[in-house]
C-alpha cells in the first residue's frame, strides 16, 4: 500500500501514478477519492457519501474558564472538559519554563489532554505550552518560552479540551 500525501487544490491529474484507478483526469481529487473509497473495501469508506467528506465531530458536554491566582505557577481549578485558563501576566525568563496544575475531575488517567495558546497579551518572549502529568483528576501545563533573550512580559489565555 502506498501513502498518499495531499495539498490543498490538488487534483487527480497532478499525481504522478500508474495506477489505473487515477486516470480521472480534471477530477477534484475530493470527488475522486470519494467514488474510489466508495467503491473499495476500505475501513474508513463509510465516511464517504457520494462526493462529499464527512468528518467526525466531537461534542463537549461542558466548557469552563478560570482565571490563574497569584502567580504563573498556581493551580487552577476548572472541572469542565474544555475551557480556557488565563494566566496572570507571565514573566517566565528567556529559555525557561513554568508550570501548573489544572484540577479537572473530568480528566482520568487515561485522557488525552490538548492544549494551545488562545491569545497571548505580551510583546516579548515566545511562549508555548505543553500538557504533562496527565492523571485522574489533573494535568499540568507547561509554559516554555522559546526566545533567547526575553522574558515573556504578558498574560496568557489556554484553551484545553479533554478526551
């Protein structure tokens, strides 16, 4: 089986193959692959209907904000299985990280806990954020700032969803 990798606007004519099932020349290759899954003992064909891609969705039961205490590193509580925490204004120095702990009962063990940066109110520093410690009941945040001479200078809004 060969990988197929794709970009947005390409067509069936723009791969390069011999195989017979891409001789849809001018065809979207949306369009294309849908009638070739459609008509192909493939396990993800029943997400195909006629030339139309569906994809699945995910439903959040609950969604929360909280807003960070005293320092960069205070726990937040915020039992929802999404939601966005604002942070007070991270001073997190150039090269360096902070940490906290998000207490969430919807969170068990075997969660998988994703996070980004929503908005950041700095001018300085380049802040990232990772989720580790992944436990029943909480997860940690990491705020890495990946700039090598400023400190991060500004509050921090992270969004999360728990699966």
């Amino acid at each position: 089986m060969k990988d197929i990798y794709l970009k947005p606007g390409t067509y069936a004519a723009d791969i390069p193959s011999k195989e017979k099932f891409l001789k849809a020349n001018g065809q979207s290759l949306q369009k294309f692959l849908s009638q070739y899954l459609a008509t192909t003992n493939v396990c993800c064909a029943k997400n195909f209907v006629g030339s139309s891609l569906t994809v699945p969705t995910i439903t959040l039961s609950s969604k929360g904000a909280a807003t960070q205490g005293s320092s960069i590193t205070t726990e937040v509580a915020l039992n929802a299985a999404s939601g966005i925490v604002t942070t007070v204004s991270a001073t997190t120095a150039a090269n360096a990280a902070s940490t906290f702990t998000v207490t969430n009962a919807s969170v068990l063990a075997t969660s998988i806990v994703l996070a980004n940066i929503v908005n950041y109110a700095g001018t300085d520093g380049v802040p990232s954020v990772i989720v580790e410690d992944i436990a029943a009941g909480s997860f940690k945040i990491t705020i890495y700032n990946g700039h090598s001479s400023a400190a991060l200078n500004g509050v921090l809004k992270i969004g999360f969803v728990v699966l």
